[in-house]
C-alpha cells in the first residue's frame, strides 16, 4: 500500500461522534440517513460539501473507536476480528437465519460509526460491463458511472482519482509489481485505496471519515451534519401514504421520534431491506413484509504454504473476470517466516438474485420485528460453482508444476460445508498445514457481506434512488444493485453516494 507522509494516523478520538448521541435527539430533520458505514457517511460527506444543512446521521453502534482495524493490529489479529467474530466487540447479527448454515457464523454487522469501512481491504475494482448492461441497471446509471453524461467525467472516473490521490498518488504498493506471472497466467496488481503507517507494517483502508480527522486526529462531523450513535433505527414513520421521519431505540432503551423530510436507508442490506419491507407494509405497497432478489457474491479458493523465493513478491493480484463464469480470480502472496510464504487463492462470482432469497419479518408480537432470511442457489449459480472449482484446480495445477511442487489435488466437498469455511484462512489454521499441501474452502451466503439486489434501482427505486411506492424514502448501498457482478462493491457504492447526495431534496 503506498504510504501518505501528510496523512493522520492512529486511533481516531471523536468529540461529536461520541459512543452516546452528540447531544441531545433531535425532534426533526430535513434528511435522516440510516446507518453510518460506508454508503451512509460518504453520503452525509457528500451532503455537507454541496451545503446541506439539516442532516442526521443515525448509528447503532458507537463512535469512539474510529481506527481501521488493519490500523490498530497486527496483520493476524485484524484477520481474526474479521473471520471469528466472536472476538469483535461490534459484531451484531439482528437477523433469524431461514435457510442455515447460510447467513450465519461471520454474517452480520460491524456496528461501529464507520462500519464495514473500517474492515475492507481497499478494493476498488468497478463492475463489470456484462453485469451493468441493460436491462439488469438502469441505462441513465450506467452512463453516469462509466463514461459520464453532458461532458462530466464518470463518476468512476472521479472516485477513483480522489482515491488515488488519498492514497498516496497510487492504488498499489510500489514495491508490488504492476503485473506478475503465475500459474501461466499473467495477474495484475488489485487495485486497493490504502496506505500505509510510514515505518509500521499497519495500513489502513480509506473511509469518508477521514474527511471529518482535524490535525489533532479528533474527528468531527462537517458542517451541517449531526452524528447520534448508540441509536439503533426500528421502523420507518409511515403516514399518509409518505415516509415521515423515523423511530429509533436509544442506548438506554427509551423508543423515541424524528420527523424528516427525507430518510435514507444504508443500514446494510438486510436491515435496510427489513426496513423497507415493513414500511412499504404500512403504506399498502406490499401484502407482506417481504421482499426477494437477495444475493451475496460467491467465493470458493484455497490456501497452501510455498518457499517464498519461487512467488511474486508480497500482495495481491487479479485476473480480470470471465464474463462467461461471472468470475475473477484473486492471489494474495503474504510472508510467513524466512523463505516462507503463504500462497493465498480465491475466485469471487456473482450469485444471480432470485425471488426465492428473500428477507422477510415473520408474524411476531414484536412492535418491531426481527428480519429472517432465506436463501437459494438458481441452476445457474451451481454450474458457476463447479466452474469455479474447475477454475482453481486447474489454477493449482499448473503453478505445481511451475514452482516444481507435488500437485496435491483440490479436494472440496458440498457447498455450504461449515467445517470448510472460509474461517480455513484463519491464521491459527494455516499455520498448521502442512507445506505444499492445499487447504480449500467455500463461503457460505452472507458472508461476504456484499448483499445485494433486493431494493433493485430501475424496479423497486428509480433513478434517484427513490423508492416509487413511498415518497420520502430512498435507500443506498449494495442493497440497491440490480447486479453484483464479481467485483468488490465499494467503488460503486462511493460513486453511487456521491451521485445520490446531488438529487436529495435540499442538497
């Protein structure tokens, strides 16, 4: 990751994003956004440079620790906060899986300001054109992203500078090679929006809240902009056929009201998608709280130990994707001791959203009832499965035979076997195996949490990102991909938070 001498690091400290509400709840807002991860503060950002003035940011979580987790821990111990959660204090699962293992184990939330910002690795690939092709998106979205419209560069093109830039003037180590050979492929160096603690091994991936650190490191809301955290959102305030604000639960456990002229939600997928099935519920839209198109990526791979000296050097590297398979494969090539190195391969596809993967309340005495998920696998997401395998089989069998190593053959077993997760990355894991001998793995649904599809643009929204059954109510996020595609989501989400902050009303 390139380094940025001008950058500030170490843990954030926040005075108005404190882990309680940044003074007292407001009774009203013009613009309430739902959720402070990465679609909901690169929103609120974008919000205040165009000169909003009215805008709360809700967060269930809290405030206080603002540090990327890759900032604040050695390399193995940031890998364990991800993959056993159980050891992340902001972990939170506020949904009933319906169709286990599938959105269990690693599924769920970071609920923490900043969220799932401060856990990427940076990846900032755009989706695939086989992916944004219409019908699947919006044509006006898809000029807008790629090639821009009435002489504005793309929005693509504007994030991806402005994450350059942050980075240090480029979007991979320089000590990495822009492209290496492997396995009689020629890969590319991932393009990732990190940079580095000048001196340390630590990095950190970018999030909007840099844009709030003053050079003290404090951070502070912009302009405009109100932050509450330890304020978990209950239900959308339904009235009159338009969305009127919001109900929230504070940390003390009072249920209190904010009126607002406009809620968005990016509350992650499935929670936004709760939402909105039960707002849409109460203004007659729907017969049910239930909504379908969920979809998450599909990841399989594995991890084997080599003599480093036979391996590009440290990083990561990609393969652009096979439209065919809906694919693209990724190495990762980390030390692991002298003349050791750690050979770390995966290949990332697209589930196709479905109706029969949905997010739905069930019936419930609860005031405000819990999301339960069901998931499936369409005939088409199998045969990508298979291909996948055949991709990584294939994969290890030529780098053995390049680095001279016993071709131990790929043994995987059902999709969705708990006991061959992707929790098989875990250093405690791999640091038992044997050398030269593959370990495989698969995640399961909802682990990737890249869930999408399910508050549709073009179907469910329209172009603003408004939702056509509700006005008042408009969501982003992953939530609101008609496709995934194979690609890392983050990229979009930016550019599509950008985009969405100038057609808010009052922006």
């Amino acid at each position: 990751m390139p380094g940025s001498p001008q950058a500030q690091h170490g843990t954030a400290r926040s005075r108005a994003a404190a882990s309680g509400p940044s003074g007292p709840l407001p009774r009203e807002a013009g613009t309430v956004i739902v959720g402070g991860g990465l679609a909901g503060v690169e929103l609120a950002t974008a919000l205040a440079e165009q000169g909003a003035e009215d805008v709360v940011l809700l967060e269930a979580g809290p405030g206080g620790d603002l540090a990327h987790i890759h900032l604040a821990h050695p390399q193995a111990a940031a890998t364990e906060i991800v993959f056993a959660p159980e050891r992340d204090p902001y972990f939170h699962r506020p949904w009933r899986s319906g169709a286990p293992p599938h959105y269990t184990g690693i599924s769920g939330l970071r609920r923490r300001l900043g969220g799932r910002s401060l856990y990427w690795h940076g990846v900032v690939l755009p989706l695939e054109d086989w992916a944004l092709h219409p019908p699947g998106w919006p044509a006006e979205i898809v000029a807008e992203l790629t090639t821009g419209v009435g002489g504005a560069p793309s929005w693509y093109d504007r994030v991806t500078e402005q994450l350059t830039d942050w980075s240090g003037g480029g979007l991979w180590d320089p000590a990495q090679p822009a492209r290496t050979s492997i396995g009689g492929q020629e890969f590319r160096a991932l393009p990732r929006a990190c940079r580095r603690r000048p001196g340390t091994d630590r990095w950190e991936a970018y999030t909007a809240l840099d844009a709030w650190r003053g050079p003290d490191g404090d951070v502070t809301p912009p302009a405009g902009v109100r932050v509450h955290c330890d304020t978990e959102v209950l239900a959308v305030d339904v009235r009159g056929g338009r969305a009127r604000g919001v109900l929230v639960r504070l940390g003390d456990g009072d249920v209190s009201r904010i009126a607002a002229h406009t809620v968005v939600l990016s509350a992650g997928t499935v929670e936004s998608t709760r939402l909105a099935a039960l707002a849409l519920t109460d203004a007659g839209a729907l017969p049910s709280p239930r909504l379908g198109g969920l979809a998450d990526h599909i990841v399989q791979g594995f991890v084997v130990r080599l003599p480093a000296d036979r391996l590009p050097p440290p990083g990561s590297y990609h393969l652009p994707t096979d439209p065919v398979l809906r694919s693209y494969l990724r190495v990762d090539v980390h030390d692991d001791g002298p003349g050791r190195a750690l050979l770390d391969v995966r290949v990332t596809g697209e589930q196709l959203p479905n109706e029969g993967s949905v997010v739905e309340c069930e019936p419930s005495d609860e005031p405000f009832p819990r999301a339960s998920v069901r998931t499936g696998l369409l005939p088409e997401d199998h045969k990508m499965i298979s291909g996948q395998r055949d991709l990584l089989r294939d994969f290890w069998a030529a780098t053995a035979r390049e680095l001279g190593e016993p071709s131990a053959p790929l043994e995987f077993t059902g999709y969705g076997d708990t006991e061959r997760d992707n929790t098989r990355v875990l250093p405690d894991r791999t640091r038992s195996q044997s050398a030269g001998r593959p370990e495989t793995w698969s995640s399961l649904l909802g682990t990737e949490d890249h869930e999408g599809g399910s508050l549709p643009l073009g179907r469910l929204l329209d172009t603003r990102h408004a939702f056509t059954a509700l006005p008042g109510l408009h969501a982003a996020g992953p939530a609101v991909f008609p496709r995934l595609g194979a690609a890392n989501p983050s990229l979009t989400t930016i550019a599509l938070s950008r985009r969405l902050a100038g057609l808010l009303p009052g922006a």
